[in-house]
C-alpha cells in the first residue's frame, strides 16, 4: 500500500485576512464543510494506503492533531519542523521515518492546500504512477493547462513510456506570458504541481548522490528526535543547519529517473482570492458567496462574511473578505498584491498579520470578543478532559463566568467545582488553572482587568496543558 505524504506546511500571506500565519490556507474551510487538510486525506479514500505521514510546521502541531481527530483521520505520526526548508528536506525526513519500521513504501507526497475537483481522474493517476514508481522511477504530476499561466513552472514532456507516463525533458522556470502562451499551443508542457511518488530508498539513494548534505542533516535530526503522543519531535540544532532545497532543485531536474503522469482533474492550488472564485459555485451573477451577504447589482465577485453582515451595491470584479478583526477590499487582478499588506501589518508589528483573534490551543481555544482600556472580555473554551497550565498574572486580575459545563478551578491549593451561571475570581499574583472534568466542551467568559492586559504578564507554575 501507499503510504501518503502530507506537507501541511505555509505562510498564510495570500489568502489573508482569512489565512494567517499561524493558520495558513490548508487549515481553512474554503468549499466545503471541511478544511484543505482534511480534505487531502479524504481524497485518498478511494486508494488502498497506509495511515498518512503529516509534516507541518511546530508551531500549527495542535491545529493539525485537531483537525485530524475532529475528521476521524488515522495517521502514522506527526513530523514537526522547527524551521522550514522547504520540500526535499521535508519529504527526506519522511522516507527516513518510513524506513525507520524496516519497510520501504511507495510514497505519495501530497501538499496540504491543493483542491482536485475531479478525484476520479486523481485516482486513476495516482494508479498509473503507482507502477512507475514500483520500477524505481521518480514521478512526478504535471497538470494539463487549462490557460497561459505565468504563475507555475512548467514541465516538457519528453518520450512517451508505458501507460500514460512520459520522460520529464526538462523543468521550466515561471515564464513571461508570451512564453506561457506558447507552451499552451505547443502541447508538450504541463503545470509542475509539486505532487510526487517514488519508493523512500530511491528517492533517497538520488538524494544522496546529488544532496548529500541535506541527507546528512536530516539522518542527524531524526536520530536524535523524540516522540511525544502524536508528534515526532526532530532535532532541532541539526536541522537548523540543513540547507533549505525544493524537491525539484535538490533531486528532480538532475536525476534521469524522472517521469512525469499528466492529470487533468480540476486541479487548483488556490494560491489568489481570484484562484478561489475561479472553483467556488458561483450565482446567476457570477458572485461567490459565504456567509451573511446581501447583494445589489454585484456580479463576478468574491464575497465572504465570517462574523457580520456585508452588503454589497454595484460592484463587478472585487474580493471582499470579512473576519473578526480584519476586512479586505481588493480587485480581483489585484489580489496577488495583498502580500503586500501583509508585509505592511509585518512591519508595523500589528498582529493582525500573525493570527486570528481567535486563538487555538491544545486544550481548547480563547476568542478576544471586546477590549478597552482597562479591560479584556474573552470566550474560552476548554475541551472535555483537558486542563491549562498553570500560572500567576502580576497586572490583572480575572473573572471568570462559566456558561456552559462544568469547571474545576485549581487556585493555589484549594480545588474547587464551578457549574452553569456561577462565577470566580482570580486575585493579582494567585497560581491558578481551569480543569474540564465533564463529557461536553467547557465554556467561559473571561472578564480580564487591570493597568496591563498583554499575553506576556503570566508565570507559567507548570506547563500542563500550556497555557495561553
């Protein structure tokens, strides 16, 4: 069987205000009820494989072990990378952790933020690498134009082989757009999708010989990693000095193994709010439309609420992208320059750029619903069974109001019950920490006062269940 893997790594700046980079693009919702990530693994329904392999950034482990459990996804581990550098030291890392159980699979290297609307089509191609890479060849998906796009490299077939593979002639940069449009008349070049299959030893054996270095790297960092419940800790220092390398750079456009499977599936990798209207469903209109939204002689727009009312009179061609903190306005021909505002909200230090105002934790997650001077109001919810660290504030003082379930509060050292409608209050310089003994998710509003309110007045006692 397969072994799939899923790079769930990003930067969150293109899809923004919805993606941050604390929660970038595979974690979202964007087409249907579930998230890029989890629909990945969905996909792979239709093909025998092993539980995935999931690489992700430290920093987005609790997003991705959630989002799996809420799906009911399997997986065979979580690979967290302290830095990012980029695919071939990711998927390196993969095929050692693979070998590590003394196999040596066939794997399938998946991003986490593609959308394939045809799966049939995906299906039958992956079958058909599937023999390829059983050969020893290296394969890769190049996806079948549909448009002169300047945005992906490309890949010129060369020799047709067995089946529906072809040799790879060679790998194009991103080219001008007189360039992509006669790669389009001439029929031999696809899209370079960055979607692999290949056995672990062998791709690892064209790993050596052309990037020893970052084999070396990698070997060092997962000797010494450790694994803690879902994740598997790499060594941080070792791979900090691993030099930063895409698949294609580091193995794909030297080797002479590689074949290329075209796959023409509606494939997209949503990477502009233009690139999301062209797959969404659409109106009479042309609008896109999620969420609380009225129209008035809108059309061929992308409209998306997430928290209020937005409505819309007279427009044509526009993004407008409502979160709770945040709201983008944009041209559809212009959306590639929202990086631009990110980088803006980056350099003015607003954090807005980093995360949502509501904020994900491996015990539950905390909401900033209204703020002032001397006060903060949060909703926090904390998962059944689960418990946040413990911690001292020197600034602030909280109230803490449980609406929904039941809350064991731990405040220096007394332990005590707080149900529905009851309250609590945590003095200045208290070790305190919220404890969910019930079946059901435990809310609470938290009412926070005093001269300083920021996230960095705590003393952590203990670090169960980290805390904010």
């Amino acid at each position: 069987m397969l072994l799939p893997v899923v790079m769930a790594g990003g930067s969150g700046t293109r899809l923004w205000p919805l993606s941050r980079t604390l929660y970038p693009k595979q974690f979202l919702s964007l087409n249907t009820s579930l998230t890029m990530l989890q629909e990945t693994l969905r996909r792979l329904e239709g093909i025998p494989h092993q539980p995935a392999l999931v690489i992700c950034n430290e920093s987005h482990r609790f997003i991705v072990a959630e989002q799996l459990r809420k799906a009911g996804q399997q997986h065979s581990g979580i690979i967290l990378e302290p830095d990012g550098r980029n695919t071939a030291p990711a998927v390196a890392l993969a095929a050692l952790q693979a070998q590590a159980s003394g196999h040596d699979p066939i794997m399938l290297v998946l991003a986490a933020d593609h959308e394939i609307q045809d799966e049939n089509r995906f299906v039958n191609a992956v079958k058909e690498a599937a023999s390829f890479a059983q050969s020893g060849k290296l394969v890769t998906f190049g996806i079948v134009p549909t448009s002169p796009e300047t945005g992906y490299g490309y890949i010129q077939m060369g020799e047709k082989l067995g089946g529906e593979g072809y040799k790879v002639a060679a790998f194009v940069e991103k080219p001008e757009l007189d360039v992509a449009k006669h790669y389009l008349e001439d029929g031999r070049y696809l899209w370079n999708s960055g979607m692999f299959m290949f056995k672990a030893s062998v791709f690892l054996a064209e790993l050596k010989q052309f990037r020893p270095d970052i084999l070396s790297a990698c070997e060092k960092s997962l000797t010494n990693s450790t694994r803690d419940l879902d994740f598997i800790r790499i060594d941080g220092e070792q791979f900090h000095n691993c030099p930063e390398e895409s698949i294609d750079y580091a193995v794909m456009e030297k080797t002479t193994e590689a074949v290329v499977v075209p796959l023409d599936a509606q494939w997209s990798d949503v990477g502009s709010w233009s690139a999301l209207w062209d797959i969404s469903q659409k109106d009479l209109n042309g609008n896109a439309i999620r969420g609380d939204v009225l129209t008035e002689d809108a059309s061929d727009s992308y409209l998306y609420s997430q928290h209020r009312l937005i409505g819309v009179v007279g427009v044509k061609d526009l993004v407008v992208v409502e979160t709770k903190d945040a709201v983008l306005v944009a041209h559809k021909d212009k959306v590639q320059q929202v990086k631009n505002i990110v980088s803006q909200l980056k350099n003015e230090n607003r954090s807005e750029y980093l995360q949502h105002r509501e904020i994900f934790r491996p015990w539950g997650s905390h909401d900033t619903i209204a703020e002032g001077e001397r006060y903060q109001v949060k909703h926090v919810i904390v998962l059944p069974g689960q418990v946040t660290a413990k911690q001292i504030h020197y600034h602030r003082t909280e109230h803490w109001v449980v609406v929904t379930g039941t809350a064991k509060v731990h405040m220096e050292d007394k332990t005590y019950i707080v149900t529905e409608n009851e309250s609590t209050y945590i003095p200045v310089g208290v070790p305190h920490s919220i404890e969910n003994p019930g079946k059901i998710p435990l809310e609470i509003i938290e009412v926070r006062s005093g001269v300083y309110l920021a996230e960095d007045d705590v003393v952590r006692v203990s670090s169960a269940g980290v805390g904010y």
